[in-house]
C-alpha cells in the first residue's frame, strides 16, 4: 500500500451559501492530493504528461460526512491499495480536518492513456519502479 | 418516475488542458439540472431553501464514458426513480452531446435538513404533491 | 456599436458563504456572453479556433455594484464600441437582474493571436465582415 | 507597506483547453494570498468575519503578461500600500513563477462592511494595531 498525506487550505472561492464547500470542490482537492502522491516518488504527472502518458479520470465517488469550512486545514489521505496491472489505477482518499474528524471519502478511476493516439497503455516503466517497493 | 432535460452549454472555463470538461465540472451542470427539473414542478429549490429546508449533497457518483468538449450543447437528463419516503433523496443523471451519443451517468444523493437545527426532515408537503402524479 | 444580451442562472456552486456570488464567477458569465455574441453573428469562437485563431485574455476588470444570488436569472450584455483595428479587442459588460437593476460592470482585452505560432495577429476576416455593418 | 509571499500550486483544474489558468483563476489565488497575509499577522479573516466583520469584493482589476501554467508554484505577493482610513482597503498583487518571472499583477479593492445590517465600517482596531508598526 502506498499512502500519502496533502495539506490543502479551504478558500473562499470554494464554498457556498450553506457555509460549507461546495461538493464538487472536494475534487480539486483530490486531484492535487494525487499529484503531490507522486511528487514524493520523485516523480511528477506533469512530466509524465510531458513524456505522451495523460491519465484521463473515468470514474469518481465521494461521500460527504460532515462538512468542510472556510479555512479549515484539510488533510487529504491519498491511498494506493494496489499495483495496476492494466490501463487502469484507482486512488482512494479521505479528508480530515484539523481536529482529525473524518469529512469525507473518495474514489478516483483513471486511465493511463497515451496522449497522441488516445489509446489505453499501461503505467510508466519509472513510475512502477518508484511504486513497486511499497507493494512487496 | 420523473424526468426532466436541462441544455446546458460547456463554458472554456470548464475546460482543462486535456481539451475536454475537467471531471468535476459536471457536478454543477447536474445541480443546474436538478434545480431547472424541480422549476418544472412550479417550485424552486432557492424557495424551498428560503422555506428553512436545505439539501446537501451527501454522496455523488460520476462515469466518464466519452469527453465533453468546449462550446458543446449538452443535454443533461435528470432522473427520479422513487418518491422518497425520508429524508434521502436520489437523483440519477446522464449527459448526452447534440449527437444524443451518452457522455457520462451520474448518481447525486442529498438529503432534506432543516436549516435552523440542521436536523433531518422530509420532502415539504408542497413538493411531494407536485411529484405525486408521476409515482402512481 | 454592437450590443447582445445573454441570459446565465446562477448556479448554487458559483455562490459563496456570504450568500453571494463570488466575484471570479462573473468573468465565465462574460466569457459565454461573449461566446454567444460572436454565435450571433454566425460564427463560434470554438471554430475560429480550430480555424488556428485563439484569443486570451490579456486583461480583466469588474465593478460590484451590487450582489447577484442564487438562482438569480441575470442578463450578461455584451458591448463592443470599437471594430478593432489590430491584435486587441476590448469587450465591455454589465449584469442585469431581473429586476433590470444594474449588478456589475466589466472590461475584457483580448489578444487575436495564431495557435501555432503564438505571434499577435488581427482578427479573422470573416468576423470582421460580420461586424462591419454595425459599425458604419 | 505591509507585504507578503504566499506559494500556490497550480492545479489541473485551475487550467484551460489553451493549456495555461483560466483568467479568473488569478481571484482565487489573490484571495488565498490576503488570508495568509492576514494570518502573518496573527489574525484571521474568517476570525474576523465570525466576529462581524465581512469584506466583499467591489472591485479587481488583473493583467496577464506571461500564463502560468499546471504545476507551476506561483509566488503571490500581496502588497497593502497604504493603511486604509475608511471602509476600503486596496490590495495589490503580483504572481511570479519559480523562475522568478512576473506573470501578472492584480488589484482588489474590498469593503469593510458589517454582517449583520451590511453597512460600511472600518478595518477592526485589533487588526488594525498589527498593521500600524509597516506603516510608520
């Protein structure tokens, strides 16, 4: 299992008028959540998006437990459960808040995809190699 | 069952930089649907709300089976299945483009709260009576 | 001079905790009244693009004058006072609410540039045939 | 002069199909930049509006010289010129990439209004006392 943990500062621009941040912005979070997952690989999605491999998201879930508030220091906990084998990767998350209160659960399904032909690929060779350890 | 269309045209903001909608982007599409779905009754949600009865989002669901690009038309169908009984309400949604070709399904459960006491409540009588003909 | 007016309901996601919509979601509100501008005179910004012409924005402002809500159906006008000459082009907007109350004001600047080449050029004669009877 | 750095992280999200931030993206980031800014301070905005004291935006201004792009951790600088009189304070903004590059300049004009009744007031005494000594 490959676990990692983002700071994200809730902003203004991200809630709503019931005071709490708007469902879809948990998303966003996620995403950069993820990014910085693989940054702590040595690696970034920038560069490998670079290198022709996008990773287009086909399928996302999230359940809302209590809400998030304007600036509140949110915990976004990236979790790898496996080693794709195929074209396709799935990421779990979960949010806290300061306190350590559980806000909110994630799923994400992406593709690995080669960006020219639009056709599905595996995981980068480097990629794997940075990931592998933590799955032996 | 009650079903509803809403037209909804893809903003460049909505973009990303892989050309098509960024994923969670579609989530305000199915709210404006939602909301445009409950107009057709003869109501409004941003009355209901005024009423002291607020509906958050507790779980979302969302497959992306082709890209939404910028300037599209798209047509987002909102579907209720069951009246609700509780306080849980379940909406089902799907994207489709001007070729009516299926873009993405998505599933968006919210429940009814009493916004003073953010206890919470059931469908207002008033809503219910409006949907009551389409369940029976 | 050239004048439309779009119509664009504000969605629940584009509110923020004052119960307001927050100031950045004004700039997508112009960016599709000025999408529809140009699809009123029988062209679409998506196709100048893929006709190699983009158009970014080089400069912003926004007056708030006063707050637009929720569900509030606003009117975006869209107003050209000048044909440009060379690679800048300055829209100018202002938001109505139902009420026909005055919101907002806006200035967009915008460069005509090539997409490959990333050098400024003038806007694409087509468009300008559109809009010269409007401006004589 | 009171001036401050804040880093922001370029999300996906945050770009457009012209691969570079969406105009109206900069707000977000310039409003994160005067909440840490604040919070240098040893205050905090949201303290400030839990004790009554709102500032809505009534106007911006930004201007895009070079684009930031996915990934790119911008420098926001926040500049405060001048310690404000009455209702309105002016903020000024600069986005630098890590190459140290100027990428944009911003200016935000707020109100210092009061919850409750929404009439203008001035900057709260103990913020005010944190921001004299930059000014004298």
């Amino acid at each position: 299992m490959f676990t990692t943990n983002t700071l994200v500062r809730v902003r203004y621009a991200e809630t709503d008028q019931m005071g709490v941040v708007y469902h879809s912005n948990y998303f966003p979070y996620f995403e950069s959540a993820r990014a910085e997952s693989i940054r702590e690989l040595g690696m970034t999605y920038a560069d490998m998006e670079k290198a022709g491999v996008i990773m287009p998201v086909v399928e996302v879930q999230c359940r809302y437990i209590r809400p998030a508030r304007y600036d509140d220091l949110l915990t976004i906990k990236t979790i790898l459960k496996e080693l794709p084998l195929h074209h396709k990767i799935e990421f779990f998350h979960e949010v806290y808040n300061e306190q350590e209160v559980l806000l909110a659960t994630g799923k994400i399904i992406l593709y690995f995809m080669k960006a020219t032909s639009m056709e599905k690929t595996v995981m980068p060779e480097t990629l794997k190699q940075h990931l592998a350890p933590y799955f032996s």
